[in-house]
C-alpha cells in the first residue's frame, strides 16, 4: 500500500472506518493480527522480551461534517478539526459514504459589498451546493451526520514532493507500515493507528491505557511554514529539510534522552533532521506520556507545508528519514538504549 | 524566620527548573529530604516521590508541591547570533521584555525586542534574547534550539516579606520539605510528590497520583492576593495566613476535607484565610480526578506578583502552611 491509496482514502475524525478497513487488510497481508479496539484504533502488537514501545501515527484527517439539510437542498457544515475559514470558499468536496460532489459555494464578486470583499466569511456562513432543487431531493442523497472530506488529487510535483489532501497524518501512518516491515525481536512493539487525534489525541489515550508503554513516539505530519512573507524564526520546519524533531509544543515535552538519541542516530548515520522549531500545536504524545504512571514521549515529524487545508505538500525525502531514523531508533532500544 | 530557613527559601528558588528541566530543582530537594523520608524515587515522566511511613491503619496522603518554574525556551538561532523562543507556561511579554535569563548550563541572556511603534506589539514573537554571540556559530556553542532558560534572580528579603523568582511553587516544595523534616510522628504514610510539568498542564501529577492511588491529596501551591493597589477581587492578603482553597477553575476542593483543614486550623491558633481563586488552577486539580476519585485539597501560600520574576510572599504565612500541613498528617483526617 502506498501512501496515494491512504492520503486518498476518506478518514475524518470519528469516520475513520475506510482507513481503517485499508490498514487492516495490509497488515493481514504482512502477516501481522491487527486488533481494533473500541474507539476505533487498530493495534498492532510485535517482537516480545524487552522494553513496551508504543509508536502512533493518527488515521484522522481534518474535515467536515454536516449539521443541516436547508429548505432549498444546501447543506450546513460544521468544522471538524483546526481549519482556517479562509481555506473553504470554492472547495471541492465528497460527503459521505456515497462520496456525494459539493462545492463551497459563496455569492459572485460582483454582488458583495465593498466592505464584504474585505472580511473573512466565517464557515457558519457558508454552505455546499450539491446541486439538489429542494430539501426532499438533497435528504435522498445526504444524511445529517455525514462526514465531507476535500476532493483533492494526489499528485507528485517538483522533484520531490508529494501534493495532497491528509497527508497530516497519513504520512505517519506510511511511516508505520515501513516500521512494521521489519523484524522487532528485543522490543515490544506497538504501532498504534489512532483516531480522533484532531479533535483531542482521544485515540491514542484510550491505546496508551491499554498499552501502558515504556516509551511513546509520535509520527505526525507537522507545520511547515517556509513560505515568501513569513519570517525565517517562524517556519516551524523546512520542507525537505529532514525529520523533525520536537522539542516542545502545547501538548508535550519530549523526552531529553530520547531526544538526544535521536540527534545522536542522525548525526552518526547521515540522516537529515531539523528542529521543529515551535511551541505552538500538539499531537497524539500529549495523551501517551500520561497513560497510567506516564511514560517519555518524543515526537518525529514529516514537515507539511499548508496543513489542516484541502492542499498540502510533503517531500519524499523527509518522508525516508523519518523511516530511516525511527528505524535505527527502534534497533538502539533493541541495542539496550534506555530514556 | 530563621537564617536557615531563609537559605533553604534562597536555594529552592533559586534553583533552576522550568517545566520538563526540572533535574537540578529535583536534586536540591532530595539531598535535603532524603534523611527524613523511607523511600525516594523518581518516575518516569521526573516527578520525585518521598514515602515516609505510618503506621499500618493510617490513609495514603499524597503532598504535592511543583517543582517547575515557568520559562522560556529556544525554537531558533538566527545567523546574527541571536535566540527566538517560546513561552514554557504563562509568560507575559510585557514582563519578559528587559529581563536577565540563564540556561542550565550557566550562560546568561537578556530578553530584546524588534522595533516597535505601540506598545501594544510587545508580542513573544517579537522578542529575542541576546547571549552576547557574536555569530549563529558562537551562540550554538553554548545553546541549541529546545535549551531553556528561567529568570534570573535572586532571593531577598524585604522586612517579613521574601521576593524571589519561582516562589511559584518553590516555596510549595519549602513546605512539604519542611512538613517531611518536622512531622515526627506521621498518622498516615505520607507521598511527597515534587512535580514535574504543572505550569504546562497538571501532568506531573496526573501521572504521580495514577501510580499511589492515595486517599487524600492536598496540594500546596501559591495563589493570588486582591492587597495591591487596585488588584484583583479578592480576600485572600499576604500574611494573614494559610490560605485554604475552596476552589479555583481545576477543581472544587473537597468540602469535608477542606471544612477538617478550617477546624484544624482554629484548633492550633494556625492564621488561615479562604481562598476562592477565580482563575488558574493547581495539581489538586489532577489529583482528584484520579482512577475513582480522590478527596482533595489545597493549601495554598498567598503571593504577590505571580508568573514574574518577582513573587513575594510572607513568612508567617510560609510557617503557618508548615504548621497546618504538619498537623494534618499528624491528625485522623477523618474529616
């Protein structure tokens, strides 16, 4: 499975079915028992005898989600997940299982105020056309509940870099599968598919429970703010400038060993990292390092730039060191390395 | 307040420890209790946990205090030499501006400022700290992104007033460490946890609490006073005594067990005041929610100047927090 077949899957926060059906079905074909627990989360458990490693990456991508059915067949949205209200006029989106077509709409240019023209619509005002005459034809086709996903290609573009929709965090989820696709013997490995972690890490807590790990990693796509405008201090990361280590963000401190291993491995081996260089946002670690007594947490991210928007771009080469360190990672835990 | 006891004060907040960076903080504290407690560790996520031991039919009582400061910490070095950061808990900007801070590894910076028209834009993101590198090579010799640093300052005494940076909640591990010292005779078998992370979350103690499962937590904390020259609405006044809390926005303390710190309180001529703390919250707040619950409380030290370099608080209120927790541990808790 490639990360095309996962990026394009459908996978909004509580409606992470289609992924997860996805993950299942490959890790079956890797010859691994994956396990679905009650909020959703597919665990799987591999190697045995040493320290209880718990890497996550999260299914849920960021989206929307509708409320109401209006009198003339537009339907009413609500966000699910941080998204900028600036980045859904005009979009193109799916609802539902049927992946119904939609489009953002808003009134032409030339019926606005001059004073609307200059405000951000907020997405309580906005609605999706999908083309329906009356509330009757529009409730044939779409329920209240239905989940709506961005319609967006996947695409490779420039030399290196990937153009998607959820690759925040179906990266991660790539990541994982090429973890699993070596053999852990000295550790106990738990790669960890998690839901709900846009609108709270509410997956990974309820897996870290059942789990109670030694030590937790976070595999996340992460902000990458590199653009013209936007001052050097506050990129957060570079695209194709490495994994991305965190040092502190709202949700966690990582780990200093950890953290120091993980700079250790990468220098001695030649493998691109970067600071994230940030202390805004928070990821599924947030919840691992309070499971039960607490465990470290780290996290290591594959930058992307646009994130939590229809579009966003990751690099190939970012996407392989994270593979490549997490790999060495894992096999220095094996080696004895303790946090 | 004796010498002593003003050193003790002096080296606790001195200490360095913002949150996640609490190793020398950790190791102040347990070379001064280790004599007076059975058991010290320290678990996963940092926090250092002190048993000290009762007799068989008495409660788990967990003391809490935090060990972490407020801080910042480096998320970039520019070409030129010079730090960006971000806030570790609350760190106003207005108050950062101008101040001195150190790295754990002793180098000394000040916080500066981009240009600005208004006031107004004083704003974290504009703010750097210079540590006197002359280039990003030099500056990343003695710091790198992720480093952190607290505010630099020293304990003084000001009449029965102490000022110092950290107070919050260096003068809360002072009591705990002192209950450690002066209860001879516990009733109970006493939990001391240092903890780690507050100021960024309550995790510290989330996880400490998990772990012993007590019966009874009472954290010890600063909380604000309404005393200043049109402050905040508020009763609580420095030394008028040990402020016992009835809640802040982490939790409504438990009314028995808060009621049973009142009388005990009255009981021993211990000056205590009420404290309701409109915002802000404490590690009572995790600690009561743990597994089934837990009845908790807070005796909380009133402190001028909160999240500044510059908290002050009285020493008879230190002494008479000393005093009630003292004789709490020493008491039934059968509240």
């Amino acid at each position: 499975m490639d990360l095309r077949e996962l990026a394009s899957l459908p996978g909004v926060s509580g409606h992470e079915g289609k992924v997860r059906e996805a993950l299942v079905s490959r890790l079956r074909e890797m010859g691994y028992e994956p396990r679905t627990d009650v909020l959703g989360n597919v665990i799987v458990r591999t190697g045995g005898g040493g320290p209880k490693v718990m890497v996550d990456a999260h299914m849920d991508e960021v989206g929307l989600v509708v409320t109401a059915i209006e009198k003339n067949g537009f339907v009413k949205f609500q966000k699910v997940g941080g998204i900028d209200d600036r980045v859904l006029l005009s979009k193109r989106v799916f609802i539902g299982e049927q992946r119904v077509p939609g489009v953002i709409g808003v009134k032409a240019i030339h019926m606005q105020e001059p004073k609307e023209r200059e405000q951000i619509i907020p997405w309580h005002a906005l609605t999706i056309d999908i083309g329906a005459k009356s509330k009757e034809e529009a409730e044939k086709k779409v329920k209240v509940g239905d989940y709506i996903v961005f319609d967006t290609e996947y695409e490779e573009i420039g030399d290196d870099l990937i153009k998607s929709k959820a690759l925040d965090d179906r990266v991660g989820c790539a990541v994982l599968l090429e973890l699993l696709k070596e053999k852990w013997e000295k550790i106990e490995l738990y790669c960890v598919f998690a839901v709900q972690e846009e609108v709270g890490t509410r997956g990974a807590r309820v897996a870290a429970y059942q789990i109670a790990p030694d030590m937790g990693i976070a595999v996340e796509g992460t902000i990458c703010s590199d653009l013209p405008g936007c001052e050097e201090h506050q990129w957060v990361t570079k695209l194709g400038g490495g994994a991305a280590l965190s040092v502190i963000d709202r949700g966690s401190i990582p780990s200093r060993r950890m953290l120091e291993e993980l700079l250790r491995l990468a220098r001695e081996n030649g493998i691109p990292v970067q600071f994230r260089e940030s202390g805004a946002g928070g990821n599924d670690a947030a919840a691992i390092q309070l499971a039960r007594s607490g465990c470290p947490v780290a996290s290591v991210s594959v930058p992307c730039r646009y994130i939590h928007s229809p579009v966003s771009l990751a690099s190939k080469k970012d996407i392989q060191s994270v593979v490549k360190l997490l790999i060495l990672f894992l096999k220095s835990v094996e080696g004895g390395f303790r946090p | 307040m004796t010498e002593e006891m003003f050193q003790l004060i002096k080296g606790a907040t001195e200490a360095f420890g913002p949150s996640g960076s609490e190793e020398p903080i950790r190791e102040f504290i347990e070379a001064r209790v280790k004599d007076y407690v059975d058991e010290v560790r320290t678990d996963a996520l940092g926090n250092l946990i002190c048993i000290k031991r009762g007799p068989a039919d008495g409660k788990k009582v967990l003391l809490d205090a935090h060990m972490d400061e407020i801080g910042l910490i480096v998320t970039h070095i520019d070409d030129k030499g010079f730090l960006r950061f971000s806030n570790i808990g609350g760190v106003n900007p207005y108050i950062a501006l101008g101040e001195r801070v150190y790295f754990a590894n002793g180098t000394t910076g000040v916080v500066g400022i981009e240009k600005i028209d208004d006031p107004k834009e004083v704003k974290l993101e504009k703010l750097f700290i210079d540590i006197g590198a002359k280039d990003k090579a030099e500056a990343e010799s003695r710091v790198r992104v992720g480093d952190m640093a607290a505010f630099q300052r020293h304990a003084e005494r000001m009449g029965s007033r102490i000022v110092s940076k950290a107070m919050d909640d260096r003068i809360g591990c002072v009591v705990v460490m002192e209950t450690l010292r002066r209860t001879k005779s516990p009733r109970h078998t006493i939990y001391a946890v240092f903890a780690v992370q507050e100021e960024v979350g309550l995790r510290g103690a989330r996880v400490a609490a998990f772990g012993i499962e007590p019966d009874v937590g009472i954290a010890v904390d600063v909380t604000r006073t309404g005393d200043t020259p049109k402050g905040i609405t508020m009763d609580v006044c420095l030394g008028k005594g040990a402020a016992i809390k009835v809640k802040d926005s982490s939790l409504i303390c438990h009314p028995g067990l808060r009621k049973y710190l009142e009388r005990l309180a009255a009981e021993r001529n211990i000056p205590y005041q009420l404290e309701v703390l409109e915002a802000g919250g404490t590690d009572s707040g995790a600690i009561q929610m743990t597994k089934a619950g837990v009845p908790a409380a807070v005796i909380s030290v009133p402190c001028r100047y909160i999240h500044t370099p510059s908290e002050v608080v009285d020493e008879n209120d230190v002494e008479a927090c000393i005093n009630l927790l003292v004789a709490a541990v020493e008491s039934p808790l059968d509240f």
